[in-house]
C-alpha cells in the first residue's frame, strides 16, 4: 500500500512540476513584439532548417559534422526573409526531395521569391500570444504556402509548403 501512495504522490508532484514550467510571457516581450509587427518590416535571420524528408538527408553522409538530417545547421549561409510592408524578399536553402518533373535551374534550388505575394492572412492568437501570417505565393513552377510564426521571445518559424517538393522548417529569430 505504501508503495502505490508514493507512487501516487510523486506522479502528482510530477504532474504539477511540469505544469509549472509553462512559458509566460511578460508585457514588455508582448509589447515589444507587437512595436516590431506594428512596424509592419520584418527581417529574419535563420539559423536552422528542419526538412520533413530527415531519414533521406541523414543518411547522404554528405552534411557536416553536428548537423542531423532533421535540424541543418544555417548560421554563416546567405539567406533571408523579409517582409516589407505587402512585399516579401525570402531566399532560403532548401533540403528535401523534389516531387514533381519539370525544370529546375541549377543556380536556383534554394526557395527564393520577390514581390507581392498572391494573398496575406494575419492572425493574432491571444492564448498563446503568437502571430501568425499565412501568406500564398505562386511562381511560374510552383505553389508556395508560407506559414510564419513570431513568438514573444522574437524566435520565429517558417513553415513552407510547396506544390513540387516536400514541406521544409525553418528556424529563425527577428532582427530589430
């Protein structure tokens, strides 16, 4: 009996241990957030990916050392993404398997768009003081759907989804 009441006990001190880890972001990180989005000019250094196709990757041999094929190493790559306003500047490396035939230039095989991008939705989730911008972008080969998240810490993710090649992660944080 006295086993299974310690048992008890201590998944319960577990339980509210954990609990109480969560993340709660203060009004000045909330507020700084909000000056940068208001501001409506977003540059965002990346400094990992994450591609869905990691057993693929991983097992290239071809990555350097301390990367994994499900999170690659960025710092010291040229790559950006930047909102201005209605427009978008984004050149990102990409790791992953293209799905569809059709051409694919040999100095382009990163993710690279300029200019308007076809539609932007913009949410705020107040639960989880997140923004969220969903924006749809059609190039002559394929269709992006670009999924940015800025959390209260300024780290963002970037999520792509693409009509010809397999979805990629991108891990980064905003640039005042």
């Amino acid at each position: 009996m006295k086993i299974k009441l310690t048992t008890i006990i201590l998944f319960a001190v577990v339980l509210v241990a954990c609990n109480s880890t969560k993340n709660i972001a203060t009004p000045a990180a909330l507020a700084k957030v909000q000056a940068i989005v208001d501001k409506d000019t977003l540059r965002i250094e990346v400094y990992s990916a994450q591609p869905q196709t990691s057993s693929l990757i991983g097992n290239t041999g071809l990555l350097p050392p301390g990367d994994s094929g499900s999170n690659i190493n960025l710092m010291g790559n040229e790559n950006y993404f930047i909102k201005t306003g209605d427009s978008l500047s984004i050149y990102l490396p990409y790791f992953g398997v293209r799905q569809m035939g059709g051409r694919l230039d040999s100095d382009k095989v990163g993710i690279e768009f300029k200019g308007v991008p076809k539609s932007t939705d913009y949410n705020f989730d107040s639960d989880k003081n997140l923004h969220v911008y969903d924006f749809k972008i059609n190039k002559s080969t394929e269709t992006l759907d670009v999924e940015l998240i800025i959390y209260p810490s300024l780290n963002a993710d970037i999520r792509i989804f693409s009509s010809h090649r397999t979805n990629i992660n991108f891990r980064g944080k905003i640039i005042e």
